[in-house]
C-alpha cells in the first residue's frame, strides 16, 4: 500500500515541461572514420583515455586510442555473433554480453589482449539484451524474453532473479542503469513504468509514468539519483527525481539514447540526427550530427563521443580543432581469440579482379557486397564473415575485394556485372576455381565452403 501511495503522489506531481530553459541554435558535429559500425551495441572511456565500441554487425570490439589508432578485439568465439552489450570492469577486463546462436553468453577478456572466456547464462532460451556495471562491483544483464535480470561473478557464477511478482508475464526490461544507493533501475517499454531493484533485500518498487503509453526505453541515473528515461512514443524525455516524474519536451524528436556526463548533463541523441544537451541549470544546446543515432560517452574535459553508422561523432562545445582520423591500427593476439594483424584480403580494382578470374591456375575467392543500392557490407555482416574466412584459410587462395564496389562505375561494366550475377542476390563470398562457383549466403554456410577449399597444388 505505501508503494501505491508513492506512486499516486508521483502521478499527482507529474509537470510537463515545454522549455527546459534557452536553447543554442543547431551547430555542426565532427566526425572520425572507425573500423566498426552497424548496430552499435555500446560505447565506454577507459581511464588510459582509450574509447572502446562494440559493433554487432561487425562482431567486433574495438579500442581507439587517445591518437586515432584503432586495435580490433574478435570476442573470444568469432564464430558466434549478436553482440548486445559491453563494459569495462575497472580491473583491466572487457566484459559483453552475446545474444545470437545456439546459446546466450556473457563474456570477458582482457584490455591488452590474452586468453578470452565466455560463460553460458543457464536457461534455455536467455537473451541478454544488454549489461551494465552494478553498484556492488558485478556485472548485471537484463532478458527482456525470460522477463528476468542476472548477475555474474569475475568466475562466470551466475544468480537469476526473477522480476516483480504479480505481473503477467512479468518485467519486460528495455534498458537498465545503477542507481546510486545500492539499487539497480530498468524501464519496462509495456507496463509503462520505472522499477528499482534493491540489490540488498532482491524486492522491486514499482513507479508508474503518469505520461499515458510513453514507451519509456533508455534509462540514466545521475549522481544525485535523478532517473533520467526516454519516452519514445511521446518524443519526450522523462525526469524522476524526489518522487515526481517531469516531462520534457524535445521539439517532437524521437530520444534514441542517453548519458549523463561528468557535469550531470543529460546528452541524448535522436532519430533525426540530432544531439542535445541539458545542462544541470536547465540550459539546454543542439547539435546537428549526420547518422549518429546510438550510444555515446563522455570525457572529464567534456568531449562528448557519439556513434554512428559508418563515423564516430567527436563533439567538444565551442572546440573548432579538427577530428582525430584513424591513423593505424594493432596486431591483437591470445588464446581463444582470433589473431587479427595485417588483412588477407587484398583491395583490387576491377581491372585487376579481371585478371585474377582468367588466371585459371590460382584459386580465387571474391567478396561481392550486394547489388547496388541494396545494402552495405558492414551492415549485412559480409565484411566480418569474409574477412574471418580469409584468416582460416590463408594460403590456401588469393582473397580479394573489389574497391568501390558500390560504385555506379563497377556496375555498368558488364563483365563485372555477369561475374558478380553468378552468385546471386544477395551475395556474400564467390568461390572460383577452374571448374565451379560456390555462393555463400551467411556465416552458418561458412564451413561448406571451407570444406571445398582443398590447399592450393
């Protein structure tokens, strides 16, 4: 009964704001080219100053460090994907969580490289949908499909706790972030609600959004407890703090993600590329930034770090230096993990691939995209299975990209156009030798084609 109290109270003080204080005009972001992108599952600073992503497409996990220089992580079994989270300990480990394949795992392995491991969550059917670092020092993740949250140990142990009682079929977490007294808060898309998760005695409390159908999804805590959340059916951002919801009005955008930076800003991106700022005094900045829709962290110095497909967004208010570009990236090499070091597959141009295909003596393996306007590699994943294979099987046959092969150029030429056709749509790998062509239509078809790759006479 004091829990329903509470929430009435809070529905009785719901205010809407319209104007959270003046607004800068819109001003332009920078942008630096990165190794990842497609579905960005996460992004963390370490205190080395390092900036670590994870691209679920590209099933890559990747450092930048303070110059540009990008070192691509394989997270621990490259043959499985759907990364769907990632934090840094503090103790020198990269932890994430995988939602794809025959199994759902949370894994680690350390910032420099070395011998990777991944835990299996103990229920049928788990689905991981993101990780965080609680305040007791553990990893936590929420499933929104088994309607539970979990914690793991630095030793993989893992505890299950089941959500709210009296909900049917029960929590349905859409995001989840550390609350600052020992708590834990997640935002439920379907029973439009906040709940708060007490780690000491496991009971939850429930906070209903007096805003009808908000569809709460991304959820921040500041270091003075306020709930920061997104209302992405109502185009607003929710406030919750000494027991009152507040709505904020952004100008009818659509919040796609949140942070809170070192200042207690609230930064959050939109689907209409956007970045804004609400600063603690209730001053509010807007910054126009192409593409750049997922998540984001902030450094001391204030320099805000967004991604986006294909570029990461580097945002310093009122800086007019230039972004950093990618200038080298790092041989990676450990046990479990997949040594990445200089690339099998040589960029050719179509001159060149032309060439490859009449020199019948030599295997060939082509990596074709789709055809045009169709998609991207990146974002069907082709470029991470094919690069993966090469690595498998280097020596065995040459491996080989066309450059620019979205080009109008490329396209128009009809020997191009009749070898690229001869796998199909969409197409990932052509396998040639003197006598047959193989088409490969996803990462599970992979060890098909390995199994035809005899080693080169």
């Amino acid at each position: 009964m004091k829990e329903l109290r509470m929430a009435a109270l809070a529905a009785l003080a719901f205010a809407c704001v319209h104007s959270a204080g003046a607004q800068t005009p819109p001003q332009a972001c920078k942008y630096a080219t990165r190794m990842a992108s497609g579905q960005d599952v996460g992004i963390v600073i370490a205190s080395d100053g390092g900036i670590w992503y994870a691209s679920q497409n590209a099933n890559r996990i990747v450092r930048m460090d303070p110059k540009g220089g990008e070192t691509p992580f394989v997270p621990v079994d490259g043959s499985t994907n759907g990364l769907s989270g990632l934090v840094l300990d503090g103790k020198g480990n990269v932890w994430f969580s995988k939602r794809g394949g025959n199994v759902a795992v949370i894994g680690r392995f350390p910032e420099a490289g070395g011998e990777g491991v991944e835990f299996a969550i103990p229920e049928q059917h788990a689905f991981p949908a993101g990780i965080v670092m609680g305040p007791d020092g553990k990893i936590w993740y929420f499933d929104p499909v088994k309607h539970k949250i979990g914690r793991v140990g630095a030793d993989g142990s893992m505890e299950i706790f089941e959500g709210p009682p009296k909900l049917n079929p029960g929590i349905t977490p859409t995001d989840m972030a550390a609350g600052i007294d020992n708590s834990l808060w997640i935002t439920d898309l379907g029973e439009n609600a906040l709940f708060k998760f007490d780690l000491g005695s496991k009971g939850w409390k429930r906070y209903d959004i007096p805003e009808p159908q908000a569809h709460p999804k991304h959820v921040r805590v500041a270091r003075d407890g306020t709930v920061w959340f997104s209302m992405v059916a109502r185009n607003k951002l929710g406030r919750f703090k000494n027991g009152t919801f507040t709505s904020i009005d952004i100008q009818n955008e659509n919040p796609n993600g949140l942070h809170v930076a070192e200042d207690q800003s609230l930064w959050y991106t939109t689907t209409s590329s956007t970045l804004g700022r609400i600063k603690p005094d209730g001053t509010r900045e807007k910054y126009r930034c192409n593409n750049v829709v997922g998540p984001m962290a902030t450094t001391a110095d204030g320099t805000v770090y967004a991604l986006g497909n294909p570029n990461l967004m580097i945002l310093k208010p009122g800086d007019t230096i230039s972004a950093p570009r990618v200038v080298s990236s790092s041989n990676v090499q450990g046990a479990s993990m997949m040594p990445l070091g200089a690339s099998p597959v040589k960029e050719v141009t179509l001159p060149e691939l032309r060439r490859l295909f009449e020199d019948k003596s030599k295997k060939l393996v082509v990596h074709y995209n789709v055809l045009p306007k169709r998609g991207c590699g990146p974002c069907d994943e082709s470029v991470a299975v094919f690069e993966e294979f090469a690595r498998k099987n280097a020596g065995k046959a040459t491996f080989v990209r066309i450059a620019n092969e979205y080009s109008e150029a490329a396209w128009s030429d009809p020997w191009y156009r009749a070898n690229a056709a001869l796998t199909g749509v969409p197409t990932y790998i052509t396998y040639f030798d003197q006598k047959e062509v193989t088409r490969v239509v996803g990462r599970e078809s992979v060890p098909v084609l390995e199994a035809r790759l005899l080693p080169v006479k």
